[in-house]
C-alpha cells in the first residue's frame, strides 16, 4: 500500500478507418485507474494504454476495466486483480504509564520496542521530532503538482533522501515564487503611487489621505 503499479495494454486498429474508443473502470476507480481512457486510434495504428494499481488496504482486489469502440456493440472485458501488502509493525508495550513526577523532576526512561513482522525493511521516524521528515514536508508542499498529500516518485531505499531532480525542481519553484512576490510587491507600490500622483493633481491633503491609507505609514513622520 501506498505504491503503485502498472501494466501496459496495447489497443491495434486493424481497420481502414480510425476507431474512437473508451476503457472504463468497473469497481475500485480509486484503485485501479487507465491513462489515457479514451481517444482515436488512426488506421492499421496501434496505441499503447497504462493500467495502474494503487492498493490502500491489506487485501485482495479484482476490477473489470470495459473496451469499447463506437459505432460498434460488441465490448471487450479484461480482468484486472491485484493484491495490497500494508508493512506493519508491532509495538510492545502499547501503552506507557510515567507515573507521579515533581515539577522539574526528569523521569526515569521507559523502553519500547518496535517489531517488523513483514519480510522486508521498514523505515520508522517521528512524525513530531524528526527534522528531516519536517524538511521533506516542506519540499514536497512545494512541488506543483503535489495535491492531496500524494506525489508518485520511485521507491527510496532505506534511509534515502529526496530524488535529487525533486530537489532542484523545489529550489526552483522557489526562486520563482520569490521573484512573483517581489513582482507582487512592485506593482502594488506603483499602485500606490499612482494613486497618490492622482489625488495629489487634484488636492495635496487628499493625497497625504490617500497615500498613508494605501501605505499604512505617517507621511508627516515620514
């Protein structure tokens, strides 16, 4: 859970004339998905179609995805079915108890153990003291085309850090959004500006008004 895999379908055309068609998800669209899921396909052309899985939950899934063609009745059904794997850990004990403590006393420590009963590594960290979880965050928060808290990258290895491609694209977007704001900051100075060069063409108290709303400052202080 939380990966995803594809399998690729390639749709031939064998036909003199091009063939509009669509692929549609039976159940578990949030599971299973098709890119791209309808389209033209030329004459004696093929188009090559990508099924993804993106299993949630420990268990088993099995979907029908439907091929049709218009101006054409008869429909193609595959199967598609996957399993999720969620990587659990047991904790042990499962609860704490600190017990009575002075003011500015420091506890004795407690020891908990951690347990990975999966055949494969997993990577632990916390979600409140973990800096280099937090500084990812940042990153990823970031990224266009990071939304709903999910963004599809290779698998990391244990105790890998970004792709190095996230991490310029970050400091990129960055330096990007640095220039939009000082753009933001210009234009809205000339604005006020403006304003007050208009106000003052037609009374220099009424520019003095307008030019400390606009700005916020005292013009005499000034």
């Amino acid at each position: 859970a939380g990966m995803r895999k594809h399998q690729f379908l390639v749709l031939r055309n064998n036909n003199p004339v091009q063939a509009k068609w669509e692929l549609r998800v039976g159940r578990y669209k949030n599971i299973f998905s098709v890119t791209p899921n309808k389209g033209t396909i030329a004459p004696k052309s093929s188009l090559t179609v990508t099924i993804s899985f993106s299993p949630r939950r420990n268990e088993n899934y099995k979907t029908n995805v439907t091929l049709g063609v218009k101006m054409n009745d008869e429909t193609t059904t595959i199967m598609c079915k996957g399993r999720g794997l969620v990587k659990g850990i047991r904790i042990e004990p499962d609860m704490l108890s600190m017990g009575p403590m002075l003011p500015y006393k420091r506890s004795e420590p407690k020891l908990v153990k951690v347990y990975n009963d999966s055949a494969t590594p997993i990577e632990i960290m916390s979600l409140d003291f973990d800096e280099k979880l937090k500084d990812e965050d940042e990153v990823l928060s970031g990224i266009v085309g990071y939304t709903n808290n999910r963004l599809y990258l290779e698998p990391r290895k244990i105790g890998q850090s970004l792709p190095d491609k996230l991490l310029r694209q970050y400091k990129i977007q960055k330096h990007v959004n640095k220039l939009e704001e000082e753009a933001r900051r210009e234009k809205q100075k000339a604005e006020i500006l403006e304003s007050a060069y208009e106000a003052l063409m037609a009374s220099p108290e009424d520019a003095k008004t307008a030019l400390e709303q606009k700005s916020g400052e005292d013009v005499d202080a000034a």
